[in-house]
C-alpha cells in the first residue's frame, strides 16, 4: 500500500510537472520575443498564465521585481524562479519538459540548431531594425546588410521544408517570427527584404506561419501595423 502511493504520488508530480504547474509568463503582445516562447510552450503542451504588460506606456512592479537586470519582456516564471531573455527561456523549456522535443537528439545538429538561432538574433534582427529606424544612406546599407544576413541564413535550410526538417524545432521558432515584422517593416519604411533572392526563405516564413499551432499566436497583422508605425515615426525622428 505503502509503495502504491509513493508511486501514486510521484505520478502526479510527474504529470504536473508535464502540465507545467506552476509556469507564468510576462510578455506584451506586441513583442516577437515573447511570441516565440508563446510558440515554445504552446509545442511542448505547456499549461500556463499569461500576464500581459501594459508596454511601452509603463512596465509593471512585477516585472522589475522578475527581471530586474534588463527590464524587459519576455520573463518565464516557473515555481516562483524566474528567467529571463527569449532564447535562453526556450532552451529552458527544452530542458525542463522533455515531451515534444525542440532540438534533435545529436550533439553536432544541436549545435547547429543554437547556432542559426543565434545568427538570425544577432546578425539578421539587428539589420533589419537599424533599416527600419533610419533613412537615407544609412537605411540603404543597412538594407543590403539585412539581406546579405538573410541569404546567409537561408542556407541553413540546406534543401529542408524547416530548419527541424519535416517538422518545426528550435530555429523555426526563435526565427520564425522574422517573417511577419519583416513585411511590416517593408511597408513602414518603403523597402524591400524579402524577394526571389531569398525565394527559399520566404517559402519556409509562409509554410511555418499558417501552420495552425504558430497562426493562432500570432497578433493581428492591423494592430502590429498600428504599432510599429508609431515606433517608427519616434525612431526615425530621433534620428534626424
């Protein structure tokens, strides 16, 4: 009887641990970083709370209370521990709930996953935004640098329908995401990212984003419109 509700017992810590009691996350819905851990947890089969900020207006005591080094959203909070920064949330996702798994089980095409995850964030990202906030000869170059960035991450497809292969995994998701503010910043700011040069990439945004599972996080393309219009006319008037 004894040992029927020890194993009874770590049972339902099992399965809680699988549900992800316990797990909130801080974010604005407004923000692609706190989308692809939306995407992250909605894979994994995570149960969560969403605890949305009122950004950019203010940013709550709570979240300076969970993330007081950088400020910033996202932030997972699980059993009161937080962390901080995207990536690092989702490999802990990875790490802490092994169901549905977002890295491949070799080491080598591990590394290769962190990798292009960690191209698109510090390569591609920053291009594309620094063409988004300037004008001029500056937003020129900085357009050939984005998609000089956005070839290079292509290759890392090598001929697949995602980074994950046949099904989506840690690359889609931390880059995923690019290929909506990406359009929106083509249309706020008058230039061109996304074209035939990079005609495998832009096939690889739209198979990831209609899948159902990424589709149904997404904002609404009007409101982020709305959004990063307003950013824009700020940035680009600090600039000059």
């Amino acid at each position: 009887t004894t040992k029927t509700l020890d194993c009874s017992a770590a049972t339902k810590r099992l399965l809680q641990e699988m549900a992800g009691e316990g797990v909130k996350l801080i974010g604005f819905w407004g923000s692609p970083f706190a989308l692809r851990v939306k995407w992250a947890l909605k894979l994994k089969e995570i149960q969560y709370e969403y605890l949305e900020e009122d950004l950019p207006y203010k940013k709550s005591d709570m979240l300076l209370k969970y993330n007081p080094v950088y400020k910033k959203v996202p932030v997972l909070v699980h059993d009161e521990k937080p962390i901080a920064e995207s990536l690092v949330i989702i490999e802990y996702i990875e790490d802490k709930w092994k169901q549905n798994p977002l890295l491949p089980e070799d080491p080598y095409e591990r590394a290769k996953a962190r990798f292009w995850a960690k191209f698109a964030d510090e390569k591609c990202v920053p291009a594309i935004m620094l063409a988004f906030r300037t004008t001029g000869e500056a937003q020129e170059k900085a357009v050939r640098e984005a998609r000089e960035h956005l070839k290079t991450l292509e290759s890392g497809l090598a001929g697949k329908r995602f980074f994950g292969g046949e099904s989506i995994g840690f690359v889609d998701i931390a880059a995923g995401w690019i290929g909506i503010w990406a359009r929106v910043t083509e249309e706020i700011a008058g230039i061109k990212l996304i074209d035939e040069e990079v005609a495998l990439l832009d096939t690889w945004f739209k198979d990831f984003l209609e899948l159902p599972v990424i589709k149904e996080c997404l904002p609404p393309r009007d409101r982020l419109l709305e959004l990063n219009q307003g950013f824009h006319k700020m940035l680009t008037a600090a600039s000059t």
